[in-house]
C-alpha cells in the first residue's frame, strides 16, 4: 500500500510539474507577444510621422476623392440604359478567354505579398500595410471578375420569373414552397447595380493608388507596386474587349476607371454565347430580350 501510494503521489507531483512549466511557457509568450506588437506599434508611429508617407498619403486620398466625385457625377447615366445596345458575341468570346488569362495570373499572384510578409526580417509598417492591402485587393479581383463573368444569377431570374411564375400562379396552393421577387423590386436593385457598385469600383483604384505611390518619394517602391501595374495592365486589355462586346451608355475612358459600368451588363450578354442549353430557338433569345428590357431598359442588338 505505501509503494501504491508513493507512486501515486509521484505520479500527481510530475503532473503538477508539466502543468506549472506548461503555464509558464505561456506566460513567456504572452510576454513575448505583448513586446512585438508594442515594436510594432511604435514602428507605424514613426512611419507615419516620416514626411514622405504623409505626401503619399495625401496624393493618393486626392486621387480617391477625385474619382469618387466623378463617380457621382455620372450616375445620372441610368437614364442612358434604356435604348438599343449591340451585343459583339466574337468579342464577348475573346473578352472571356483574357478573363481565363487574367484568373490564372491572380491565383498565381495570390501567394506572394503572404510569403513577401512572412519571409521580412526587419518589420517595415508601409510595406506590411501595402502587402496586406493587395493581398486583399487581389482576392477582391478574382471575386468580381468571376462574379461579372458568371451569368447564373440572371438565367435564374428568367427561368423563375417568366417561365415559372406563371405556372405557380396557376396552382398557388400546390407551389406555396416558391416565393419569387416582386419584378418591380428586382428591376430597381438591378438598374442601382448598373448605375455603379462602389465594391468593384474601389479594387481598381487601390491599384492605381498604389502606382501613385511608388512614384512619389517614400517607402512604397515600384517593386512593391509590381502587381498592381500588372493587374492595371491586364484590366486594361480586357476593359479593351468588354467594351467592344458591348457598352451601356458610358464612354471608353470612363468605364475603364469604373469597372463595374463594364463588367456588370456582361452578365446579361453570356447567356447569348450558350447556344447548347439556353439558346434553343429565336423565340427564346426574343423572350430573353423582352426579360432584359424590362429589367434594364436595355435593347440588346445581337451581332454573331
């Protein structure tokens, strides 16, 4: 009994002993950490103090006021929409092949400003916040140009709200499982969407925010500016072929600083290029022209 005790008593104390080193490694961390990030804090506060941030700070802030006061100005370019509009299919087709292109170098790009942050050995506050800020901006650009090239929302609104809702509303009893949208509602949020979305907008400007940057003195160089000319430089060629593919009443050189008066009416053109599925007779492409007119006020000329 006394050895079945002793062992027992040993084997609690040993117990104790890893709880209480266990404890104070963390301690020792939390220490640790606390001291990084009061370093870090003071090195953003000297940054931010330097003159040369101070004027790129403020060049870029000028920059985004300017065409955020151009944004307003135009948006009275909704009255534009209603008209006839022509559809290029072989240069919507050249438009999604660069969109294939300008994935691919987005999802290869991803991965740098995380490894450029996590490989620094002295920690530079500009660099850090740039890095971070593309990183996010890069993840944004491969949201809206596959949200603006993908045209499943808008089949789905013509399915259930021409073909279907006049079969629902023959048995209302039998489909009270579906509950469709007011058509006057859609066609209001969809005509504000086309009028310009500030969150698409906003993912081209940082790039050219950041451009401006490297060329004004202080810690943001061109190197670190590198995806942003490039990303600048692909929109460039595919804003080049969108337009071409189809424009709704704004010019080549305004659309191409708001991305979304570009990139949003692609949506309702796609469905033109599915000749397999969607596009089975001229009474369907008809009866698709009617449902976008009625949404956007936009008569669509089908060039092929």
């Amino acid at each position: 009994k006394r050895s079945a005790t002793c062992n027992y008593l040993s084997s609690n104390c040993y117990k104790m002993d890893v709880v209480k080193r266990a404890f104070s490694h963390l301690k020792k961390i939390e220490v640790d950490i606390g001291e990084d990030m009061k370093s870090l804090h003071n090195v953003i506060e000297e940054s931010l103090e330097e003159p040369e941030f101070k004027v790129q700070a403020t060049a870029v802030v000028i920059f985004l006021c300017t065409l955020y006061v151009l944004r307003v100005l135009i948006r009275s370019r909704i009255k534009m929409l209603s008209g006839k509009h022509i559809v290029d299919l072989p240069a919507l087709n050249t438009a999604i092949l660069i969109k294939e292109v300008f994935l691919a170098y987005l999802g290869a790009a991803l991965l740098e400003p995380v490894l450029t942050v996590a490989g620094m050995t002295d920690l530079n506050a500009p660099t850090v916040l740039l890095e971070c800020l593309t990183f996010g901006s890069i993840c944004w650009w491969i949201w809206l140009v596959t949200d603006a090239f993908d045209c499943g929302n808008v089949t789905q609104q013509f399915k259930y709200s021409c073909e279907l809702r006049d079969e629902a509303l023959k048995d209302t009893d039998k489909y009270s499982w579906i509950h469709i949208k007011n058509a006057s509602s859609v066609r209001a949020e969809e005509r504000d969407d086309l009028n310009g979305n500030l969150k698409i907008d906003v993912a081209l400007w940082f790039m050219l925010s950041c451009i401006i940057s490297a060329w004004l003195p202080g810690a943001v160089t061109h190197a670190d500016a590198i995806h942003a000319y490039a990303i600048v430089l692909m929109w460039s060629i595919m804003h080049h072929f969108c337009f071409q593919a189809t424009h709704w009443g704004t010019g080549y050189f305004l659309s191409f600083f708001f991305p979304s008066s570009s990139l949003l009416p692609l949506e309702y053109c796609l469905p033109l290029m599915d000749v397999a599925d969607f596009v089975e007779n001229l009474d369907t492409v008809e009866n698709y022209r009617n449902f976008v007119k009625d949404r956007t006020g936009a008569e669509l000329i089908v060039y092929s």
